[in-house]
C-alpha cells in the first residue's frame, strides 16, 4: 500500500474512530466491514473498501461515489462525444 494511501486511511478512519472510542481498532474495522457488507475474512478486507465506505459513510443513500462524480455526465450526447475523443 502506497504512503498516501495509509494517510488517506488514518485521516477517514481518525473522526470515524472517536465517535465509537469503546471500540478496539479490530473491532472497528470489523464493524465498518460489516457496515459495507463485506462477508469475507477479516485479513482479505481491502484499504479500497474501507476508504470508500468511510467516504460514503455519512453521506446521504443516493449520494454518488466521489470517484465516480468526477466523470459523470448529465448529456448522454457530450458523454459520447467525450468517450470518442472528439471533445474535452
């Protein structure tokens, strides 16, 4: 895992924590997994699930993922227009 991937992860994971301070950080994380619906193993939880949860945690059920909000287009048109390289 890339350094800024560890700080991305303490950052999310920091105010998260403080909310739920009884917990053990296995705990935590098990909660959070279980949060996400996440059924496998505890040691195959990837940063990638953890990240996005955290991110999407608080947000509102309909909310878009914020990888995704970036690229998303409302014009069907322009979307392809894009995806053909035709415009920027």
């Amino acid at each position: 895992m890339k350094t800024h991937r560890v700080n991305e992860l303490i950052e999310l994971l920091h105010p998260e924590w403080q909310k739920d301070p009884d917990f053990n950080l296995l705990a935590f994380l098990k909660k959070l997994a279980e949060e996400a619906k996440y059924t496998g193993p505890l040691e195959d939880l990837t940063d990638d699930v953890l990240i996005y949860h955290l991110k999407m945690r608080n947000s509102e059920k309909d909310a878009m993922i914020p990888g995704l909000a970036k690229d998303c287009e409302n014009d069907f048109k322009t979307a392809l227009l894009r995806a053909r390289g035709i415009i920027r």
